[in-house]
C-alpha cells in the first residue's frame, strides 16, 4: 500500500478545518434564525396589544361620578401614552430584527463561501488522488 502524500495529507487537514468552520457558520445560523423568530413574534404580541389598547380607547365613555368628564380625558390620555409607548417599543423591536436578518444574510453568504472552498480543495484533492 502506498504511503499518502504530504500534500493529501495536507490538503484533508484543510478540508477538515473548513468542515469546523462551515459547522460553525451552520451553528451561529440556527442561533440567529431562532433569536429572529422570537423577535418576529415579539413585534407580532406587540401589535396585538396595541390593536387591543386601540379597543380599549374606543370604548371608553363618560362614567357617572365625580368630575367624570376630566376622568375621561385622563384616561384618554394615559391609553393613548401606552400605546405610543408598546408602538416605540414595537418600532424598536423590529429595527432589531431587521438588523439582526441582515446579520443573517452574512452568515449565510459566509457559509456558502466556505461550501466553495470546501468544493475547489475536494476537487484539487481528487486531482492529486489521480496523480
């Protein structure tokens, strides 16, 4: 049996390096992948709670007591902060998700520019194999 060349041996410990790295990318991916969807269904809670806030202040009417008109408009006001605030928060949430989509576009183009590398040494190795 013939002894494997150095360059076979080389050339399989690059192969194996860019396997960790490619099993990297892929691990970082579902990480990333997982972080956005609960991003997605956070902002998805968040616009079912300002929707039921927007319920809440269209039903909100004159109660019969004391200065029930000034309450009124106090609790207009306070719905209407809530909402700005679960909409600022929604805004934000989906910035992050936005960014974090553009982090994953990253991955993905790094882990495909591993695969190639991973395909040309496979190719080159076969190439020495023939040899």
């Amino acid at each position: 049996m013939k002894k494997p060349s150095k360059q076979w041996i080389e050339f399989g410990q690059l192969i194996d390096v860019v396997d960790i790295r490619i099993g990297k990318q892929q691990r970082k991916l579902a990480k990333l992948n997982l972080k956005h969807q609960e991003l997605l269904d956070s902002i998805e809670a968040s616009w079912a709670l300002i929707a039921n806030e927007q319920q809440k202040l269209k039903s909100l009417v004159v109660k019969d007591e004391l200065n029930g008109l000034s309450r009124l408009f106090q609790r207009r006001e306070s719905v209407k902060s809530h909402i700005e605030s679960l909409f600022f928060d929604a805004s934000v949430t989906q910035q992050n998700a936005n960014e974090l989509a553009a982090e994953i576009a990253l991955v993905i183009a790094e882990k495909r520019r591993q695969e190639k590398r991973k395909d040309a040494l496979a190719e080159i190795q076969e190439q020495l194999r023939d040899e």
